[in-house]
C-alpha cells in the first residue's frame, strides 16, 4: 500500500505545481484583437501583473486603464455598460468572448506588446505638457502643448524615434519609449 501512497502523492504535487505555474504563465504583455457586435476589429493590448490589467484599445478609446482582474477576466469602463474580456489560456495564446450590454464578440491574444496603443495620452515633464496623438493620415504626433511644436514619432521596436518636423523622420529629434508607468522622452 505505500507504494500507491507515495505514487498519488507525487502525482497531487506534480498537477498542483502544474496549476501555480499554469497560471503564472498568463504574466507579461500580450496584443491581439477584437471584435464586438457589428463593429470591425479593433485592436488590443494588455499586460498581466498580479491582480491587475494594464489595458490599451485601438483608436477612438480611451488611453491606457489599470484595472483588477480575476483570471483572465476583466472589465473597462464603458457606455452604457462595462466593457468586459473573458478568456483562457491554451497554447500560448488568449481568446474568448467580449460583451457590452447585449453585444457580443470575441478577442484573441499572443504574447507581444503594442507600443502605439500604449503611448497615446498626455505626459507632463517638469513644467511642459506633452501629448501623443493618432492620425489617420500619418505617423503619430508627439505634440508639446506649450510651445505648439509637432514632430513625427515612428516605431522602432519598442521604442519611438522622434522625427525633426510634422511629417519627417529623419533628421531625429530624440527617442521615447512609453509604458503603463509613463513615458521617458529624450
């Protein structure tokens, strides 16, 4: 009989270290996309750190949002109801089911980051307010709001290069690298 014992114990330690590691493996940055009702996809990005979220959605959305989460479930506030991503984890890659009010939808998800998602927002530097801002027509716009001043940034991994003028990329200006927790702009 102590063979089986000893047999179903390391069995039990073996599936509940597999579930601990199962569910740190959701950890880090993932990018993907997302459908809802009618609508055509949007884009998403979100990084897992504890109980948290740090969610990015495509253009026409808010910036970035910190929100809690439980699993791989977690809710953006919205109208008329909350945004809300349900999904799972299986071969290394997120999907499920998106719903707001009666909407339905999907998303999908692999592990990568989404620069341009995360960057869109305003950042204060000392006395000087900086914005980041899409267009539809061009590169995104890093745009000091004190003097007026518009340059170009373009990805470069996942960094920006910071273009001399509105449209231009070379000469550079500087680099930016923008996270959940800020941005660092030289």
């Amino acid at each position: 009989m102590r063979p089986v014992i000893l047999i179903l114990l390391v069995f039990l330690s073996c599936a509940g270290s597999a579930g601990a590691n199962a569910s740190k493996s959701v950890t880090g940055s993932w990018v993907g996309t997302y459908t809802l009702g009618t609508h055509a996809s949007s884009q998403i990005t979100f990084s897992i750190r504890g109980g948290r979220a740090t969610v990015a959605l495509g253009v026409g959305h808010a910036d970035v949002q910190s929100v809690s989460r439980r699993g791989l479930r977690f809710q953006l506030p919205g109208a008329p109801t909350p945004l809300v991503f349900n999904g799972k984890l299986r071969v290394g890659r997120v999907s499920g089911t998106v719903r707001q009010g009666t909407a339905r939808g999907r998303f999908r998800a692999k592990r990568g980051t989404a620069p341009a998602l995360i960057a869109r927002g305003l950042y204060r530097s000392g006395d000087r307010v900086l914005g980041v801002v899409d267009d539809p027509y061009g590169p995104e716009r890093l745009v000091d709001l004190d003097s007026g001043a518009v340059h170009a940034i373009y990805p470069s991994g996942k960094n920006f290069v910071i273009g001399w003028g509105f449209a231009t990329r070379t000469p550079t200006a500087g680099t930016a690298r923008f996270d959940a927790a800020g941005a660092r702009i030289n």
